[in-house]
C-alpha cells in the first residue's frame, strides 16, 4: 500500500499486523538466535538502557513475540508490552509467563497508559512502521521525569532495508 491517505494507512496498518500475525508463531525461534536481531541488534540495544532497573516501570513499544520484555522482566523492571498483532502479544506474554502487562495498540494512537507512567521505553525495529511519528512523540507523554533511571529514549537505528 503506497498511498498516504487515511484510508490507505489503514489498509497499510492492517497489513502488517495480519502479517505479523503470521509470523508471531516463528518469530522468537528464527530470531533470537539470528545474526541480525540475536547477535546485533539486541545487544546494542541492551548496552544503552540505563542500570539498574529494579523498581522502574518500562514499556517495550512494538514488542513483537517479548524478547525484550523478557529481557527486561530479569533485569528487575515492571515491563509493559505493546504490539498491534494480537498473536505476538500472546506470544509475548506467555515468553514472559504472565509477567509484566501486554496490550494489542497502534502506537500511531494514543496508548491507554497514564501520563508519566512509564520510566523508560524500548522500541526495536518498529518506528519505520509508523508514517506519522507524532504517535511516536505521544509515547513520550507517558514516560515520568528521570528518577531511578535516567529516563534515556533508546531507539536502536532503524534497519537499513526496513527504511524508506
Ligand atoms: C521487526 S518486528 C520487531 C519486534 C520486536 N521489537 C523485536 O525486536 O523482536 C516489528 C514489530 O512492530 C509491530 N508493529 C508494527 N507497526 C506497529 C504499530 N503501528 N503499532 C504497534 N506495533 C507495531 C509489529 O507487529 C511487529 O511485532
């Protein structure tokens, strides 16, 4: 879908969420151990959130099957999962065994979360999926002043093929 109408981003949003709901199924076995996200692009990510979590609340925006969440979870952090494919947000929840809050959303819309509710937020290899990042800029609402941590936005970069 290349339009930039509302109708067409619609039709684009649901497009990927149908085909992430496929690939819920497979996600974390043909990533966790792939060079790309396994070997790359998680351990960059986790090099830059901010120690130690204990006590802080994190959201994971666009969490697909719960890696990071999971990761998050051991690292002491109340973890909130958020994806637009109900299948990954199941996957991610039963990763997490039920540990931490997951909710199916669109992060182009606003989240049913607090305002400064949040002290820290991930987002892994989701923003390109966004065409109006104000959506992305509201995330920011709900992340609290710096307290435990120092409250740090860590966006890995986004994937070169995955960019427009
Ligand atoms: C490349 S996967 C990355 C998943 C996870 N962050 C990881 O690193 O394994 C992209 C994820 O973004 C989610 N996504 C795409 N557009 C979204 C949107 N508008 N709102 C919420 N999630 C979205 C997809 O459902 C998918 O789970």
């Amino acid at each position: 879908v290349d339009g930039t109408g509302a109708e067409d981003q619609a039709a684009r949003r649901d497009h990927t969420r149908q085909a992430y709901d496929r690939l819920a199924p497979v996600w974390s076995s043909t990533t966790d151990d792939g060079p790309f996200n396994g070997w790359l692009e998680r351990p960059a990510l986790r090099s830059l959130v901010p120690m130690p979590l204990t006590g802080t609340r994190v959201l994971d925006a666009g969490c697909g099957s719960g890696a990071q969440c999971e990761w998050l979870s051991a690292q002491g952090a109340e973890v909130v999962g958020v994806d637009l494919s109900p299948a990954m947000v199941a996957e991610a929840r039963r990763r997490c065994r039920q540990r931490g809050t997951f909710l199916v959303a669109d992060l182009g819309e606003p989240l049913a979360l607090g305002p400064r509710s949040i002290d820290g937020i991930t987002c892994s290899l989701v923003l390109h999926y966004l065409r109006d990042w104000t959506g992305g800029h509201a995330l920011l609402r709900h992340r609290a002043p710096p307290r435990r941590v120092d409250g740090r936005l860590a966006p890995p970069p986004l994937r070169p093929t995955a960019t427009r």
